[in-house]
C-alpha cells in the first residue's frame, strides 16, 4: 500500500501538468465495409484525470465500445487526436501500440477473454511475459494480483471451473498486472447476475479509491450512478457528461 | 521458448492426422531428395571406378579396311599395324602420354593337372599404366627387359589366378602356355570394370608382345592402345593418330574406318552429361515432392491461425508484439518442417547404410549422403518451409484484435 500511494501521488502531481490522462480531441471514427460507412465516432473532445472514475452510458450502437478501443489502443481512430499522458498515439505503429496496451492500459471485457486452456495463474501472468518481467518476480506478482481480488485458492482451477463472478475477477487481476495508467472496461457486469454484477462494481470502486484510474462502460443505471462522474454517448456524440460529489 | 514448445505439442495434437500427413509429407520429400542425391553420388563415383577400370581416356584403335578411295587405291583394303607404326606413333604424335601394341591369341594353359583355355595378350610395358593393370603386392608387370630378352613371364588377372592356383601364391609359380613353361611375375590387383573388349582383364592372361609374337609369328597388331596427356585432348590425339597412319599406309585422313577408334573419354563424357540431366530430373521431382509437403505444412498452419484466432486477438489486446506472434508460428511451421526433415534423412541413411547387402553395388555403385548433398537438400527444405509457414504466421501477426476476439 506504501507503494500504492507512492503511485497516487505522483499521478496527482501529473494531473497539474498535463491536460489529463487521457485527453481526446476531435475524435473520429469511420466504419468503412465496403459498401457501407460507419460513422460511429463523430468528433469526440474528452479529458480524463488521473485518479477520475467515468461511467460511460448511452444507447446500443452509440459508439460506447468503438470509443474505449480507441483509448485502450485495440483500435486507430480515422481522424481526430488523442494524448495519453501527453503522448499523442495516432499514427504509433502496431508494435508501438502493443507496447503501450501491455504497460499502459487494463482492459476488461464482457466475455472475459480468459484463455480456456490455461490456468487463472497463468491467464494473469500473460501481460507480465509479454511485458519481460523475469520469472521469479512473476510469480510473487501473479499471487499478489489474486489475493488482492480474493482468488487466491482458485489459482490452479482452469477458467471453465470458475463462476462468471470469478473468471471476472481473474481479469481484473490480469489488468492490473501491469500496474498500467488506466483500466477500461466494456460492460464489465453484463454478463453477470445482479449480485456479482454489483460485487465487481464494488470491485472497481476500490480500485478508484486507491487511486486508480478506471473508465468503465454499462447500461445499468444503478451502477452508473455509483460512478463519480457519468458521461453519455449518443450516435457518435458526447451528449452529457455530470460529475457528483 | 519452452511455452513454445509446449503450443507446438498442443497443436499438433488438436490436428493429429494433418500433422500426421504434413509431416509424412515432409518426410517423403526429405528422403526423395536426399536419396537421390545419394544414389546419384554412388553412381557417379562406380562410374569413375569403371573408366579407370578400363584406363583413364584410354582410346582402343584396330587397323580394318578402308571405306572409300584414294591415290588411286581401291577401297576394301587391309590396313596393317606393326611395331615401326607403333614407334612412329609415338615419336609423333602430339599430346600423347602412353602407348602400347596389343596382340591377341588363346591359348591351353596348363597347371599340376588343370587344363584351361585362356585369351593371351601380348603387350608392351606401358599398357599397364594405360589400362589401369595394377600388380598386387609382391608382384610386378611385364617390364622393358622381358620385352627386350622375349622372356617367358606372364601377368594375369585375378579372377584367373585364383582359378587355377586357389590359395597358393601365384608369383614365382611356372605354368605352361602352348607347351611352354612361363613364370608368373605378377597378379593384378582386383578393380571394377564394366566396359571391355575380348573379355575382362580378370581372366586374362599378358605377356610380353615380342614373346607372343615369336610363338605365333605374328606381325601385325590386334589393336593399338593409347592415352592422351590430357583426357581432354583425346579427340585431337585421336585425328593426329589417324593423320599419321594415313600418310604411311595411304589412305585418307578422313577415312574414319580405316582403323577404328573406340574413345572411352567418350563414353564417360556421355554418360556424365546424362547422368547430370538425370539427377536434376529427379531432384526436381524430389523438390516438388517437398513442395507438396510445404503446402500441406501451410494449410495445417492457417487451420492453426484460424483456430486460434480469439486466443491471438487476446494475447494481441494484452500487449503480446505481433513481431512475437509471427516469430511463434513460424517456428511452429519450421520445427514441424524440421522434424520431417531430420526423419527423412534418418531413413536416407538407413538406406545407405543396407543397400550394399542387396548385392547391386557393382551395377548402380553404393548409394553414398555427402555432407553437400544433405545441405543442400536442408537448405531446399528449410527454405520450402519458410515460405510455407511466413504467410499463415503474417497473417496471424496482422489480426485485428477486437475483430479476432470476437471469434
Ligand atoms: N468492426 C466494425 N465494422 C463496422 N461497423 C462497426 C464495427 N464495430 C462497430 N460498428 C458499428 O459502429 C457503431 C458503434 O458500435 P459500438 O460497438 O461502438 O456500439 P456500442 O455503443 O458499444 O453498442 P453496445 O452497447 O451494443 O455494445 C454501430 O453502429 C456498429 O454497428
Ligand atoms: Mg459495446
């Protein structure tokens, strides 16, 4: 936790200096198929702080997911600017970008995305490989990253032995692995009953209260409401953005 | 590297009868390619024995009758060879290195109470050297003083010195020939020979020429025998030989049967020409075989990819480099490959190592792996292998995550 704090603050000194963590500006982004054009981003202008918790909500097919690819780097925006940590990404090349999803960002997905064939240990080990970390720190990390999401005794057990709740926690473990600057998740709960669904919202408000970070994604209005800050799409557009106290 | 490996064994087993074919496949041409080199090389070098067993570039001339006119001469005459031609011959011509008359006769040989019949062959000391008649050890060839003295010695082939002697040392032994007793001076030295004319030097029997001509009376010679200094100068020599002989027994220079010449370089040249064109033909059905074997390994590898679409776009989303996805198919595709490969050239050389139990190692040569064959042919297969598995793993490295995560 010393170590934990030591983070927070040298992210709050950064909020001073730069814009925010991320800090998007004119952001667009253009489906092209073929024979049909997808506008599902039309000129996007955001800023996230360091240590800022944002739900994002909006109808199906507002862009909701189209926009956290574009932040978490799985995606290029067609036009438009984009800074993390003062950084602009567009125009980085794929290795470039796979370096900054490994160190950078935590993404969480709906379906999870476990590999089945592999244990949850191993599942979370995944970004400290890609990321070289020697072995022997890895598994010191890999149990600490469990514990702290309360899977310690599940480490050995195969994804398809979990619960829902559980293979969701072992990803949040995964994302944290890297100790990266921002989590984003896409509807982290919709696959999930009311109970674990309200758990890793739980989960995730912890997170934010240690300093993190975390941009998460929902259709559940309950659940947006618990987020500091609530920020709504619309056919491409940010239509409304609250912060509460 | 070692989760490499273990994603390997993972795959292979979830495509158990297409690695099982990709790999047969491989093997297949691995072998093909590396076995026909090998035999190629075996023939090769039995045919090199050959040609020294009849002599390197040796050129067998035999006076017979002229086929056309001249100065006033009618064609259809005899053309007659003595020793003065020989000497001539060799005062003369140009880029000669040996040459040596040859008388023929057969004689009954007797030995204790064996009686054979054997070809007798009267020559000079040179046709040793020409026709590769090598003496064992503790033996000799005829020499310039059994020629000069008519001495009564002989030289004979192998297979024939163990006929009538068994296991008795042959060299120093007296045996008759037409009534006269001859001393064995020496026993030539066993070598491979396939081409021959009047019989193999094995079962022959030689003598010194002015010996044999004094018990026949012969004058003229059954054929003349000689070498070039250089194997390649041989068809030159040959016209000079020819020129020479014309000019003293008038006919025309370009009468060409007058006295006939066999040119072995010929031969060994034909056959070497068709051997190459040979091997090529077949180490490109060989190549081709292995391109099978590539395209099988490249099909296995996209199935692979296609399979495991999700799982890339996952490792893709967490920051794996799609430079280390690449790298892991690729290696996938070359240790697959490679794997084929190695047990490929196992079964080359199991093959080398019992084709000369088969017996068939005097017709087609022992079939012998050098080590530039078996580079060569890991070179064809490794670079067969890197084709086939480059384009599956850029397409592996090329997945759009979000898209092949959703697969
Ligand atoms: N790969 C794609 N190719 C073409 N069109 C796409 C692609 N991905 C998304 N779209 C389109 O872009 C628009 C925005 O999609 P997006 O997935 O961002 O919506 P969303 O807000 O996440 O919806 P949901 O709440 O249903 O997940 C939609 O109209 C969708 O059809
Ligand atoms: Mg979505």
């Amino acid at each position: 936790m010393i170590l934990g704090s030591f983070f927070n603050t040298q992210k709050n000194n950064q909020k001073k200096e730069n814009d925010g963590v991320i800090s998007l500006k004119g952001l667009s982004k253009v489906y092209d198929t073929g024979k049909v054009k997808v506008e599902a981003l039309r000129g996007v202008d955001l800023a996230v702080y360091s240590g800022e918790m944002v739900a994002i909500t909006g109808p199906s097919g507002s862009g909701k997911s189209t926009l956290m690819n574009l932040i978490g780097c799985l995606d290029t925006a067609t036009s438009g600017s984009y800074l993390l940590r003062g950084e602009e990404v567009s125009g980085m090349s794929r290795e470039a970008l796979a370096s900054i999803r490994n160190r950078r960002v935590g993404f969480i997905f709906q379906s999870f995305n476990l590999l089945p064939q592999i244990s949850a240990f191993e599942n979370v080990e995944m970004p400290l490989i890609f990321g070289g970390m020697p072995k022997k720190n890895r598994k010191e990390r890999v149990m600490d990253l469990l514990e702290r999401v309360g899977l310690s005794e599940r480490m050995d057990h195969k994804p398809t032995e979990l619960s829902g709740g559980q293979m969701q926690r072992v990803a949040i473990a995964r994302a944290l692995a890297m100790d990266p600057d921002i989590i984003l998740a896409d509807e982290p709960t919709g696959n999930l009953d009311t109970g674990a669904g309200g758990d890793i919202m739980n989960l995730f408000i912890e997170l934010w209260e240690q300093g993190r970070t975390i941009l998460v994604i929902t259709h559940d209005p309950a659940l947006a409401k618990r987020a500091p800050r609530q920020v709504e799409i619309r056919d491409g557009n940010i239509t409304e953005d609250i912060r509460r106290n | 590297m070692l989760s490499i490996i273990r994603q390997l064994i993972r795959d292979t087993k979830s495509q158990k009868l297409r690695t099982f074919l990709t790999l047969f496949g491989m093997i297949w041409g691995t072998t093909a390619v590396s076995l026909l080199l090998a035999f190629g090389e075996g023939f090769h070098q039995q045919l090199a024995k050959e040609s020294a067993g009849i002599g390197n570039g040796v050129v067998i001339g035999w006076p017979s009758r002229t086929s056309m006119p001249y100065d006033g001469l009618n064609k259809g005459r005899y053309i007659l060879v003595d020793d003065e031609d020989i000497g001539l011959i060799r005062k003369k011509a140009l880029g000669l290195s040996y040459i040596s008359s040859e008388y023929q006769t057969q004689y009954k040989l007797h030995y204790k109470t064996k009686i054979l019949a054997v070809g007798v062959t009267g020559i000079e000391p040179e046709y040793g050297e020409i026709r590769n008649l090598i003496p064992q050890e503790g033996g000799r060839f005829i020499n310039h003083l059994d020629l000069q003295m008519k001495r009564r010695v002989l030289f004979m082939g192998d297979e024939l010195a163990e006929q009538v002697f068994g296991n008795v040392s042959p060299v120093g032994q007296t045996i008759n020939l037409h009534g006269s007793p001859f001393l064995v001076v020496g026993v030539m030295k066993k070598k491979q020979q396939n081409s021959n004319y009047n019989g193999s030097d094995k079962g022959k029997v030689f003598i010194p020429a002015t010996t044999l001509k004094m018990m026949t009376g012969q004058k003229f010679v059954s054929n003349l025998v000689f070498a070039a200094d250089n194997v390649r100068d041989t068809g030159a020599l040959i016209k000079d030989v020819r020129h020479i002989m014309a000019a003293r027994h008038r006919f025309s220079p370009d009468d060409e049967e007058a006295i006939g010449f066999w040119d072995t370089s010929e031969n060994a040249k034909f056959i070497n020409t068709l051997m190459l064109a040979f091997r090529i033909f077949l180490g490109g059905i060989g190549c081709l075989t292995m391109v099978v074997g590539g395209i099988g390994i490249s099909n296995i590898m996209s199935v692979v990819v296609e399979e495991r679409t999700r799982e890339i776009g996952i490792k893709l989303a967490l920051g794996a480099k799609p430079g280390s996805i690449m790298v892991q198919f690729l290696f996938e595709t070359l240790a697959l490959s490679i794997a084929g490969g190695i047990i490929g050239i196992i079964i080359t050389f199991l093959i080398c190592m019992t084709f000369p139990a088969l017996n068939l190692s005097d017709t087609v040569g022992d079939p012998r792996l050098s080590p530039i064959s078996a580079a060569a042919t890991a070179a064809v297969l490794g670079l067969i292998s890197f084709i086939s598995g480059y384009f599956p793993a850029r397409t592996a490295a090329n997945l759009d995550p979000v898209i092949a995560m959703k697969m």
